[in-house]
C-alpha cells in the first residue's frame, strides 16, 4: 500500500514538473515574441494592433460591397481613429502629394468656402428664364457651372455604423509616425502633434493605399529603446490586409512585392 501510494504521489510530482516546464516555455516564447512589453502590456498591444489590422481589413471589405471610397482618419495625439465615406465616385489620390493631411474642420472649412466663392459664378451666369411653351423657370448654366460637382472639394462623413464607433490605440499607445501614397514624406507626431491627422484611403476596385503606420507607447521616457518598443503596421494594396511586426521596420512603400 505505501509502495503505490509513494508511486502515485511520484507520478503527480512529475505531471507537476512537467505543467511548470510548459508554462515557463510559453513564458520564454512570448518574451521572444515581445522582448520589450510585460505580460499586461503585450495583451494590451497584441489587442490594440491586431484590432487595427482587422479594421484595415474590414474597411476594405466595406469599399468594395458598397462600391464607393472609403479612408479611415488617425489623430496623433489620442491614437484614435475612425471610419468615413464619400458618395463621390470620381475620387482619386492623384499626383499631387500632400506634404501633410488637413484635419477634419479644415476639411469642412474649405467645402464652406468653394460654395460661397462659386456663388459668384453663378450669378454671372445671369438670372432665371421663363420658357413661353411650359412656363417653367430655366435656370442660367455654364460649362463650369455644369462641372461644379465635380470641382468641389469631397466631403467625407463618419461612417453611420455602430459597429464603425470610434477606436483608439490610447492610452497605452500612440501613432508615432505614418506615411501612406498620397504623403510626400513621412507625417510624425513630433512634427505634427496636436495638429497632426493623417488618412488612409480605400477604393471600390479592391484597393487599399500602400502605407506604413508606426505605433509606440505613449510613454517616451526612454527614448533609446523606442524602436524596439515600436510597432510596425504595413498593408497590402490589392490584398486589403495589414501585417504587424514588432519593432522599427523601413519600408519603401513606393514599391509593393505583392503587386498584381
């Protein structure tokens, strides 16, 4: 009897040995993966990136079933972001790289002020007629009074979806720098700060801009060890995904490998 019960007993003692061997690989593991961050701040990160990443992905999903642009909008100084969308079907990025994106009111702002300043048109375009056959009211026209829709500046609104609320990487996270294609250089929240917005744009025609985003906490205490700190996110234009390494990774996002 005691020769099976110390047999047991050893039996249980090495199970024992061998859950705290497991744990302590999965342990050395997870520190591998994330070198930098603790065991909360790891959960926190891998929660916080792997959200955007899938929010990359479902905004180009959402470009593509509703067949219209969509872009989502990051803050620098929260690290929020959000959804929104324009019914305008004509939108391109063009050739004009912007050396850094207007804020949501500057935005505003200048849509305000293309429909006063072209008032202006169209009263030199001269007054209503009446047609002597129907005695409708014709309204004066001009090639550019007729073009008007398609100069004015494109207004963009929240995308009216619960489940489109608005995200943050905050507070434990901030977006350090970002530059997507229509950027001509690099927007960083030293630069930018409180002023600092920056867009990433998606197309009805499965397209996602080529665009890296840097994610580092919000803590910049240490400042040499921030690139190890620091997230990399990187999408894929045509794919519509985002890959997340960790640390400080160049990317030339003027070439993309996975090009079709």
């Amino acid at each position: 009897m005691r020769s099976r019960s110390h047999e047991k007993a050893r039996n249980a003692g090495f199970t024992i040995i061998e859950v705290l061997i497991v744990i302590s690989v999965m342990a050395l593991v997870l520190l591998l993966v994330v070198p930098n961050f603790n065991i909360v701040g790891s959960s926190e990160a891998s929660a916080k990136i792997n959200g955007l990443a899938g929010d990359i992905r479902a905004a180009y999903d959402m470009s593509v079933l509703h067949r219209k642009p969509f872009r989502l909008v990051f803050e620098f100084k929260t690290g929020d972001y959000w959804l929104e969308s324009t019914e305008r079907l004509d939108f391109q990025l063009g050739d004009n790289q912007m050396l850094h994106d207007p804020s949501p009111e500057e935005t505003k702002e200048s849509v305000t002020k293309f429909d006063g300043d072209f008032l202006e048109y169209v009263e030199m375009a001269g007054k209503e007629v009446k047609d002597s056959d129907t005695e409708v009211m014709i309204k004066p026209t001009s090639p550019l009074i007729a073009a008007r829709a398609r100069l004015r500046p494109v207004e963009w609104r929240a995308t009216d979806d619960a489940e489109w609320a608005k995200r943050s990487l905050g507070p434990m996270f901030l977006i350090r720098a970002m530059q997507a294609e229509h950027h001509k250089s690099m927007q960083t929240y030293e630069e930018l700060q409180t002023d600092g917005y920056a867009y990433l744009y998606f197309f009805p025609q499965g397209y996602v801009e080529r665009a890296v985003i840097y994610i580092a906490p919000t803590d910049e205490a240490d400042k040499s060890k921030w690139d190890q700190l620091t997230y990399t996110v990187t999408t894929r234009a045509w794919e519509g995904f985002a890959e997340v390494e960790s640390g400080y990774k160049e990317v030339d996002i003027t070439h993309d490998d996975k090009a079709r």
